[in-house]
C-alpha cells in the first residue's frame, strides 16, 4: 500500500529552498524511502541497486530549457496555473515514432492555432484602437462609411 499523505493545510512543514528546475530535489533515494519498511527488509542489496537504476531511468534528467513561463491567473472562483516550457526534447529516443500522417496534422494544427492567435491578437488592437479613438473624440472621416463608399463611386 502506498503511504498516507496529510493533506491539511495546517499541518504542512516548511520546505527547504530548492534550486529552480530541479524538481523538489528528488532523488532515487527520496523516492524508495516510500517504501513500505515491512516490505523493504525483504530486499537484498542487489535487488535495492536494481531497483535505484530503474527509478533512475523512470525520472529522467532535466534539461534547460529556452523559455521558462509561469503565471497565476486569480478568479473570483479559482486559481489557474499556467507555465510554458521550450526547451530541447531530451527524452528516451526509442519510443515509437510519429507516423507521417501524425506529423502532417501536428503540423496543420500548429499552424492553425498561430494564425487564430494572429487574428485574435489583431482583432483585439484594432478594437482597443477604435475605442481609444472614440474616447479621445478623434473623427478620421467625417460621416459614415457608406457616405465616403458612395462618393467615391
């Protein structure tokens, strides 16, 4: 059985200072002092080095990473968690490998969500800028669009 975890906010110990990226600082060891002490006599030392280098591989190394993100967004309700990493991809190669028609969509949906983000973007500066406009009494073209269509024809 894995171990209980106190899950009150009031009971909660003070935690060292970790460095940013090293995940809480865990190790092999952190984790396999989880194990249940009735259960971890019965290993041998061979068995504790296999089962070190197995945690080992399973936790991987960190990379650094090009953009590190983080934000809080309050609302009144909840309290969203955002973060954004960019970095190299430094996981175990011998997974399977995305099929081309996989890729095709990756790519088709990448370049879908930056051009809806572009219009987004776009649409928002063109309404902030009219409304600012509007606000400041700045009149570009007397009268209406219409009008101005009209006589131009």
């Amino acid at each position: 059985m894995f171990p209980r975890i106190n899950s009150q906010r009031g009971n909660q110990k003070s935690q060292p200072a970790r460095e940013p990226g090293t995940r809480g600082a865990r190790t092999a060891d952190s984790l396999l002092t989880l194990v249940n002490p009735a259960v971890a006599q019965e290993f041998s030392g061979q068995q504790w080095q296999e089962m070190r280098r197995i945690v080992n591989l399973a936790m991987g190394k960190p990379s650094p990473k090009i953009v590190d993100l983080n934000f809080t967004v309050d609302l009144i309700i909840s309290r969203f968690y955002f973060r954004l990493l960019v970095g190299e991809d430094t996981r175990h190669k011998n997974r399977r490998q995305q099929s081309t028609g996989s890729r095709i969509g990756n790519l088709i949906a990448a370049v879908g969500l930056i051009i809806a983000l572009n219009v987004v973007v776009s649409v928002s500066v063109v309404v902030i800028g009219y409304l600012v406009k509007s606000a400041i009494g700045v009149d570009l073209m007397p009268g209406h669009w219409r009008d101005w269509v009209m006589n131009r024809i």
